[in-house]
C-alpha cells in the first residue's frame, strides 16, 4: 500500500513538474512591445531536417513532366507575391529566392539554348547573378535601353548584395514563376504523386524583350510569342536546394494575423493554382510552339490534365 501511494505521489510531482515546464516553454501571443509574436527561433533548426519520401526507382511504374505557370496576379497566389516591400515579420517567394541565392549558398541555374528547359549541369556563376536580374527601361532621347541591376557590389566589402533603390520596382513586375514538376505512381504506395523539380522566375522586362519591342516592334506570330516567353524565363533553382529557404519564412496571412504556414508548406499542400504550359513529348514542344489561339491551347491544357488523370484511374479495376 505505501509502495502504491509512493508511486502515485511520484506521478503527480512529475507531472507538475512536466505542466510548469510547459508552461515555461510555451510561447507567447503578444511579444514585448505587445504587438503579434512572430516566433522563427525554432524555424532554423526544422529547416535543417525536412521530411522527404524516399521513392525506389522499381515501385516507379508511371511518370510524366509537366511544366506549369503560377500567376501571382491570381487572388490564390497573391501570398507569393506579398509584401512587395519586405520587413522584419514578412518577405514574398522572390525575395526569400533572392536573398537565398545573394547572401548565400542557393545555386541558380542556366536554361538550355534556345529552349526554357532547366540545365542543371550549368550553374551560374555568383558574380553572374547581377547579369540576370536586371530591370530595363527604355531611354527615348538616345534610343537605347537602361538597365537597373537589382544585384550590385558592396563598396566596402566587396560581397554581392542587393539593391535597394531598384528593388521595390523589380518585384512588383516579377508576377508569375514557370515550375517544372514531375506527376509519377508509386506501386509499392498505390498512390500518385506529384513533385516540383525545379523553379524559375519569369520577368518580361528584360534586355532583350524591351530592345526588340522598341526595335522591331510587338509581333503575335508564333515564333515570335515564343522567343518572347523563353526570354522571360530568369533562370531555374532546384526546389528541394531551395526547401530549407521557405521552410524558415512565414507567408504572409491572409484574414487571419495567426496563421503561421512557411512556404514550404504552402508548396507541399499544394495552395497555389497553377495551369499548364507544356509537357514531356516525343516534339519537345510546349503549347506555346505550337498553337497561338487561346482556345486551342485552353483545349491542349485540358487534354493533359484529363490524361493523367485517366491514368490513374485505369490502374484500378472495380
């Protein structure tokens, strides 16, 4: 009986010590100036441990690439796109991107030659940067363009850094992202998932674009819608290099001040709407090589969607 009583009196003193413990743990709502906590000491160290699947190349028995379009003018999309003015608390998918790619290690990668497919055996050069994000206006007294580099080089410590004075006008015109992602069933899972591969800025006013607008003038030719989509394509970053990036910064909320989601979740469950630019095929083309009319391409994107998923829903017999 004393024995019993010993052992419940210990379990009553542990859990009072656990529940005090807890409560000093616990973070609080309101930091010291009374405003909304944004806790991000913890973000850190999860950033570090990400989950991910491990998938067998022999439980692989379907897959399929498919690139798609994010239109941050999209209502669904605009915590990609907000603040555009980052502060302390908040920062918008560009400029995490940025920041990743300036200040630290996040490696960018070159496009194929003529083409927007990624090519990652291609890295781009840190002092390179500064060549690739670069906003341009048009200088009509001297008929040449002028170019804003949103990358520059600190004076004093020689490191790249990003400017401030072009900045603000940049992201506001960065817009959309083109995302290349892989949809594939796993047998051993019996599920379909789907994973982004790799993503890329898309800024139309480029060099190359404004130049020849001003030059030889806006064409809607095929060839000429082309070119013009494939010189917006920035450069690519691999999405898993640039997950612990967006697992450390809170998206901006959106009707609720408490909601706490990184963009790494808001990537994994799959929050954004999206549609579709083209897919793995035996022509390598995407929709915009080969069809101009709106409704053609509204048609094409259908007819992908529909095909996968016919794909599985023909892997089960009922």
């Amino acid at each position: 009986m004393k024995i019993r009583l010993a052992v419940i009196s210990f379990v009553i003193i542990l859990s009072a010590i656990v529940k005090v413990d807890a409560q000093e743990k616990s973070l609080p709502f309101f930091d010291k100036n009374g405003s909304v906590a944004i806790q991000t000491t913890q973000m850190n160290a999860l950033a570090d441990t990400i989950a991910t699947i491990s998938h067998r190349a022999d439980d692989i028995v379907w897959s399929r690439i498919v690139y798609r379009i994010i239109d941050l003018r999209d209502k669904q999309n605009n915590q990609l796109y907000f603040p555009v003015k980052s502060n302390n608390r908040y920062k918008s998918l560009f400029r995490v991107i940025l920041e990743a790619a300036v200040n630290d290690t996040l490696k960018a990668y070159n496009k194929m030659d003529f083409d927007i497919v990624p090519n990652f055996n291609n890295p781009i050069e840190k002092d390179s940067l500064k060549n690739y994000f670069v906003n341009c206006d048009w200088n009509p007294a001297k008929n040449t363009p002028i170019l804003n580099r949103i990358i520059k080089k600190d004076p004093l410590t020689n490191q790249n850094i990003i400017n401030t004075d072009y900045y603000e006008d940049y992201a506001s015109k960065e817009n959309k992202y083109v995302i290349q992602e892989i949809v594939f069933f796993n047998k051993h899972y019996s599920k379909m998932y789907t994973k982004i591969i790799a993503i890329a800025p898309f800024y139309v006013h480029n060099e190359t674009n404004v130049s020849l607008a001003k030059t030889v003038g806006v064409s809607r030719t095929g060839e000429a819608v082309w070119n013009f989509f494939q010189n917006s394509v920035t450069c690519w970053f691999l999405f898993d290099e640039l997950r612990p990036y967006l697992a450390k910064q809170y998206v901006i909320p959106n009707g609720n001040d408490t909601q706490r989601m990184t963009f790494d979740d808001f990537f994994a469950e799959r929050l954004y709407s999206s549609y579709i630019l083209g897919d793995s095929n035996m022509f390598n083309r995407m929709l915009l090589q080969n069809y101009i009319d709106p409704d053609k391409i509204r048609k094409e994107q259908k007819r992908i969607e529909t095909e996968m998923m016919n794909v599985e829903q023909d892997l089960w017999e009922y």
